[in-house]
C-alpha cells in the first residue's frame, strides 16, 4: 500500500504579519519558514504546531486589496449578525454552480 504524506497546506491570508503573530502569539505555533525572495516579490511563511513533524500550514498572501475596508466590513459583519441573508444575482458567474 502506498503512503502520500503531506507537507504543506495552503492558507490564504490578507496579512502575513498579522497572520504569523496569531499563529506564533496566540496559538504558539513555531515558525518552519520565513522567507523573502526579492527579485519575485514573494514570502514564503510556513508555521505549525510547536515539535510535531506534521503538515505545515504555509500562509500565503492574497493577491491584491480586501474586497472590504473596515468600515465596511464593520457593517457587513453587523448586517450579518441581525439576520440579513445574501441576495444572488441571477447570472452571477462567479456563483455558477454553486447555488
């Protein structure tokens, strides 16, 4: 039988620094990479559970800005929280399957 081990797992994150402080700070998960390559623009951040040899969770930047500024995710969230649903708009191709 043949075995498939992973080594790394992708999470896509809006901030690296802030995601590797919850990570490390929070969760105390060490550090397994944390390096820059300049000439592509590029970090490559890796943590995991503090002494296990399981998959790394490698934190990876989402391309660009959020879609939201804070405010408007503030009042996003509060909508959310009273009850307010999503409205679909028909022909919506980033949802095509999904509904």
């Amino acid at each position: 039988m043949t075995t498939i081990n992973i080594a790394n797992a992708q999470f896509w994150v809006h901030d690296q620094d802030a995601a590797l402080d919850f990570y490390t700070g929070k969760l105390g998960w060490e550090v397994r990479a944390n390096v820059t390559m300049p000439a592509w623009s590029f970090r490559w951040l890796c943590v995991a559970p503090t002494g296990g040899d399981g998959p790394a969770l490698v934190l990876m930047p989402v391309p660009g800005q959020p879609m939201l500024d804070e405010v408007s995710s503030a009042q996003l969230s509060d909508l959310v929280a009273k009850g307010v649903g999503w409205h679909v708009v028909p022909g919506d191709r980033r949802l095509q399957g999904r509904v």
